[in-house]
C-alpha cells in the first residue's frame, strides 16, 4: 500500500492550493484519512481529519481556510487550502487507517512542501 502526494508549492499569502493524496496496492477498506503538517524543528500537527462517514475535525488554526474531503472511488483525499498565511508553510503529510485484510494500518505519504511567501 502506498499513499502518493501532489500539489505542494510555493503561493503568496492569500493564495490557493489544493493538495492531493491517493492511496493505491491491495486496498479492501479505507477508514479515517487526513493530513498533517511539520516546520522543520517543531513537531508534527493535526491539520485535519476526514472518517469514512464524511466527519471533519479540523485544527482551530485552519477551520473557515482549509477544507478536506474524499473521493472513495478512487481512494484518493483532498486538500483544499484558502487563504494561506506564511504561518502555513510545512510539509504536509497525509495518512489513511488502510486494510489489505483483517485489520487495519496506518499509512503515512512522503510529504509536499508548501510555501507561503511573497
């Protein structure tokens, strides 16, 4: 199983990005994915989740910004960043509760970077 990651880049303060995550390999059930974000020194931070029902949970420094949603046909989760501030320049990090069988693993992508700045 692997998770890929696209759209990261660097964008001007209030700009727009929208980041993308596809899960692929043997995939039976795909339960909460999201996206996580890291500054190099800082540990890593929630950014938002999305379960398998459609329920958000979005960190306080995102919500009315950045909106996450899942396409399930093609096991792939969204990331659509409004309003950007340099305070937002990370690599984000997806990651999805994926099952190849009985149980299920948390997956990690490799990381996109994303920069804010004019």
């Amino acid at each position: 199983v692997q998770l890929v990651e696209s759209g990261g880049g660097l964008v001007q303060p209030g700009g727009s990005l929208r980041l993308s995550c596809a899960a692929s390999g043997r995939i039976l059930g795909i339960n909460t994915m999201g996206w996580d974000r890291q500054v190099p020194g800082k540990g890593r931070e929630l950014v938002v989740t999305i379960t398998s029902g459609g329920l958000t949970n979005y960190a306080d420094s995102v919500k009315g910004r950045f909106t996450i949603s899942r396409d399930s046909a093609t096991n792939t989760v969204f990331l659509e960043m409004n309003s950007l501030k340099p305070e937002d320049t990370a690599v984000y990090y997806c990651h999805a509760y994926i099952s190849s069988g009985i149980s299920y693993r948390h997956y990690w992508g490799q990381g996109t970077q994303v920069t804010v700045s004019s």
